[in-house]
C-alpha cells in the first residue's frame, strides 16, 4: 500500500478559513496602530511650537518687560504704577494693541497676525510658529491689584495641527495658559 504525504481537501480548507479569518483582524490592528501613530506625531509638532512659543513670552515678558502700553509709540500705560484706582485689568484679545517697553526705552509686542504669533520690535516681525501648526485664539491681558505689587500679565494660546481635515483623527489641539509676575521696577 502507497501512502500519499499530502493534505486533504479538508486540511487546505480549514487553513484557508481561519486565514481568511485572522488576517482582517490583523490588517484592523495595523491601521489602528498607524492611525494613532499619526495623530501622536500632529500632538508631538503642535506641543513643539506651543512649548516653545510660551518659553519664548515667559522669558522675555519676565525678564525684559519694564511697563505696559496700549498703543506705539508708547504713551499709554496699562497696568501701571500711576493709575487712580486699584485693581486693574487690561486685556486685547490677538494682542494687536498690547505693547511692552523695557528698561532701555526699547518697545516689543507678541501678536496674532493670520493664523501665526508674531514677535515684533523695533528690529522687524519674526514669526514664532511654523506653518505645520495653526494658533486658533491667542490672548493676552495684565491687571494688578495695588501700586505696590507688580503687573501680571496672563497669556492663553490654543494652538492646532493645520490641516484642512475635520476629522477627529486628523487633528490635535492644545491650549496653554500661563500668569507671568513682571518685574517691579
């Protein structure tokens, strides 16, 4: 008697079957992974210029901001030493008319302009955010409760992924909040 080493109609179909029923699960998993990975590299990018854009504001308001102004040339002060009544608050949402001035009478501002902050002196405008992210509210405000205590000036920015996508998984979002305590000069 001849034995054949060969598989049976039925060993070929049951491997076919349970193939044809792990492979779709695998390919889910594969794209689920992919598609999180995506969205975990659009946080990462809009993280970036959120961190980097708040360390740039922190560090210069605190260290080179010396008074407040509402409009430039600089002439009128906000949250100042000279005002008649106490608390104050003073707020410009996109920051378009907020203006800084430091100890050495140079004048400074952070702006909305698009959908970009812009850094602006007397030495021109520099863009602080890339075009892979988009900044979809940008505030800035001080108040300061009495003569003897310093201005604080607060900042909220949320910025996102610029994409023309509106899908949740396309997209990554973050706002960022911070009180900055000016120097006391």
């Amino acid at each position: 008697m001849k034995k054949w080493l060969a598989f049976t109609l039925i060993e070929t179909v049951v491997v076919i079957g349970v193939i044809g029923l792990v492979l779709p699960v695998l390919f889910t998993i594969l794209f689920v992974i992919l598609q999180q990975q995506s969205k975990l590299n659009r946080l990462q990018q809009v993280k970036k210029n959120g961190d980097f854009v708040l360390s740039i504001l922190e560090k210069t308001i605190k260290n080179r901001a010396n008074s407040i102004y509402e409009n430039t040339p600089p002439t009128d002060e906000r949250c100042g030493k000279r005002e008649a009544s106490y608390p104050i608050t003073f707020s410009d949402p996109g920051g378009s008319n907020f203006y800084f001035l430091d100890k050495d009478g140079n004048w400074f501002r952070f702006y909305l302009t698009g959908n970009k902050i812009a850094s602006s002196s007397a030495g021109g405008d520099i863009f602080m955010t890339t075009d892979l992210t988009k900044v979809d509210s940008f505030d800035i405000s001080c108040d300061r409760s009495s003569a003897f205590s310093p201005a604080t000036v607060s900042v909220n920015i949320t910025i996102s992924f610029n994409t023309s996508s509106t899908r949740v998984e396309d997209t990554a979002s973050l706002t960022y909040r911070t009180r900055i305590k000016m120097k006391n000069y």
